[in-house]
C-alpha cells in the first residue's frame, strides 16, 4: 500500500474486518441498562441469549445484510464472520445444517462484501468439557456434526466471488483438547480463529482449570503458527507476547466491542515492538466503522500510557502505520493475500480533508472526523456504495426494522 503516493481522490485498499457476529447487530444497544451487581461481559451474554433466543433465519439474514451494507460504507470489503449461531431456538439441527451459513452467504451475495467464512465449533459450556448452559443450545455440536456442519458451509458460499472457508474453536471454554485437535487434523487447510484471554474471569478459570493461562495452554497444547488469528488476547503476558510474536500468528483486536464490554486494554505497544501482526473487527457491531476502531486501538494506548502517538515510530504517521498493520494482519487472518480489485474513495470534499493528501488525509479522516467520509467502494470492480451510501440500503433498513420491531421488549 502506498498512502504517502496518492493525489487526490485519496484512494486506499479495503480493510478486512476479521471479527463479526453478523446477528448482534441486532442487539446492539439492547444492553446498556445497569444491573444490581457489576456489570461484564458475563451480563451481556445473558441479554445476547434471550435476543437469540427468538431469531429465525430470515431474522438473520435480515440483520447481516444491514451490517454488511454499514460495513461496505465504513470502508470494510471483506468481513470474516465468526458463525456460531446454527440451530433452531429449541437447539435441533435445521434441516440443512448449514441453513444459517446460507443466510450469511444470502447476505454476503446482496450486499456485495467479500466473505471469510468460520463455522463454529461449540461443544461445551466450561472449562474441561462442561456440560453447556440453555442459552447454548443452538450453537452446540459435536465434532462429527461440525464436520457435516463444515461441508455443509463450503457448499453454502461456493458461488460467492472470493470466498473463503477456515474454521473457528469458539474458545477454550467450548472445546476440550481432543476436540481441538480432531478438528485442525480434520480441516489442513483455510485460517483457525479462536476467542483467547477476553476477560480476567477466564484467565482465573483457565488457572483454575489448568494451571496455565489461556495464550499460554493455546501455544503448548496446539501449532499456533500463521493460520491462526487468536480473538481479543486481551490479558496477555510479556512472555506470551514474545511467542505470539513468534508464531507469526495474528491477533484480532476489536477495540469498540472491547470498550463496551469493558473487557481492558490490549499491550498492543508491547506487541508490535514485539514484531506482533494484528488486524481488526467489529465484533459485536455495536458500533460499525472503520476508522473509529483505529482510533479507539490508538486512544486506550494513549489513556494507559498517559501520552500520544504510541502505535508508530519517532516521524511516523499514526494513521498509516494504524492502517497498514490492519490490511496486513486482516489479509492474513481472512486467508488471502491481496484483492487488487477492492478499494475504497474519500470523499475529499468534506471539511475534513481540505486541503489535504496521503498521510495527512488519512491521519485526519482516522483522528478528525466525527462522521463517515468514505465516498465511493469499489469490490470485485463493481461500485457498491456511491456518494456514502450503500446502493441496496434502504431496502437493507426497511428488513431490519421490521425484524427489531419483534425484539422492543428484550
């Protein structure tokens, strides 16, 4: 990528988003109401539970066509979505097993954004193969199952342009070892996503567990090696930075989900001093855009540091670094390695970027805008979004409505 190069209209990569729930979408200020104890992530899954609870596959789609279409226009061409959410409400298998995978590709094909494919393995509720809680059922497999389940997906977006399959441990709660294992033997090929080390909560179960901490039993027990994205890694140690580093894996940071759940602060100076590669996602898609998820990575470095300008080195532009290691880890973790024929236009009529080009236009659009400026997105060379707005969204506005119109009451 060559920011520094570009004239006017500044013309930039698509970003790959390598972390959604596509269906959350749905929720997103469903949970903003404080309980009687602390609120956590913990808190917020139960209010993701009874959302789910209800949601029907035309409810899905629904929904992750609004989110890809805010995607397109926040300047993500590619989304890798994290797919756990297979069953019916009363947790038995649709008649095709993959029948939400085809709502996602449905989705994907509407919209026009590049998809990454990860079904999701979930076994269990706990630590060691405990028996998963109720709100669970509809993401529960066995590893026979989540291989039919696979198969089932590859057949779901074999007719997307660019389409990529790799799989998903949901995390080290879901699976035990056995199960992991069987898995990655089972499918050689395609990116392994997994969530790692959210919450401290997890981190003291895992040492409960264990005796280990969940970087730290991830890298003993399994090749984390460049296929691998671990989700989060927020509680993370000196010492498995060093070998995260190493493995050249990639590490999925979500800044915006990551704030909202109050989950911490990614050392994500340490990181990239490290060599660490990192992209980034949406995650819950509370909050859809691109640049504020840069933006956000940047500020929670500067909030624990007390300082500016921590994720580049001394003459740097914070943007472009920001941006540059995002495509990098982002390509990587989607499973590809370029798309010459994505890219997306700022609209270099907006206040924001008068007078400016290359570095400064992209400092300015990460740190200095309140509101979108992406203007044009361009994927697989067809124009998908024109002037700011997608061409499919108020058809994309009026579906979801009417789905969030069942759910006033969660």
């Amino acid at each position: 990528m060559a920011v520094r190069a570009v004239t006017l209209p500044v013309r930039l990569p698509g970003m790959v988003n390598l972390h959604s729930h596509a269906f959350q979408r749905g929720m997103a200020g469903l949970a903003e109401r404080a309980g009687v104890g602390d609120d956590s992530f913990w808190t917020w899954r139960d209010v993701m539970y009874r959302f789910l609870d209800h949601l029907t596959p035309d409810d899905v789609e629904a929904i992750a066509t609004l989110a890809y279409v805010e995607m397109l226009e926040a300047g993500f061409t590619r989304v890798v979505e994290f797919h756990y959410l297979h069953h019916d409400a009363d947790g038995r298998p649709y008649a095709n097993s993959a029948e939400m995978a085809v709502r996602i590709a449905a989705a994907a094909a509407a919209t026009g954004i590049r998809l990454t494919l990860l079904p999701v393995l979930y076994a269990h509720g706990g630590f060691g193969g405990q028996p998963a809680a109720t709100g669970q059922r509809r993401f529960i497999n066995d590893v026979d199952q989540f291989l039919k389940l696979h198969e089932a997906s590859a057949k779901a977006i074999a007719t997307l342009p660019g389409s990529v399959l790799g799989l998903a441990p949901h995390s080290l709660r879901a699976v035990t070892l056995a199960q992991l294992q069987a898995a990655i033997a089972a499918i050689p090929t395609g990116p392994i996503h997994i969530h790692v080390a959210e919450q401290e909560k997890e981190v003291a179960d895992c040492l409960a567990w264990s005796g280990k901490r969940p970087v730290q039993w991830l890298l003993d027990a399994v090749p984390v090696d460049q296929r691998w994205c671990l989700i989060h890694a927020t509680h993370i140690t000196r010492d498995e930075i060093a070998a995260l580093a190493v493995s050249q894996a990639v590490v999925g940071l979500c800044p915006i989900t990551e704030a909202n759940l109050g989950d911490g602060i990614f050392p994500a100076t340490t990181f990239r001093a490290a060599g660490g590669r990192f992209g980034i996602g949406t995650d819950s898609n509370v909050l859809i855009s691109l640049a504020e998820e840069l933006r956000t990575l940047e500020y929670g470095q500067r909030l624990r540091d007390r300082r500016r300008n921590r994720m580049a080195d001394a003459g740097q532009s914070i943007g472009h670094t920001l941006f540059d290691a995002a495509l990098s880890g982002g390509r990587q973790a989607a499973g590809i390695a370029t798309e010459t024929d994505d890219h997306i236009l700022l609209d270099t009529a907006r206040i924001e970027l008068a007078g400016r080009s290359g570095d400064a236009a992209l400092d300015s659009w990460i740190f200095a805008s309140g509101r979108s400026i992406v203007a044009d997105v361009i994927v697989n060379n067809q124009r998908v979004v024109e002037g700011g707005r997608h061409k499919t969204r108020d058809v994309a506005e009026h579906k979801f409505a009417k789905v969030l119109a069942k759910f006033a009451d969660v």
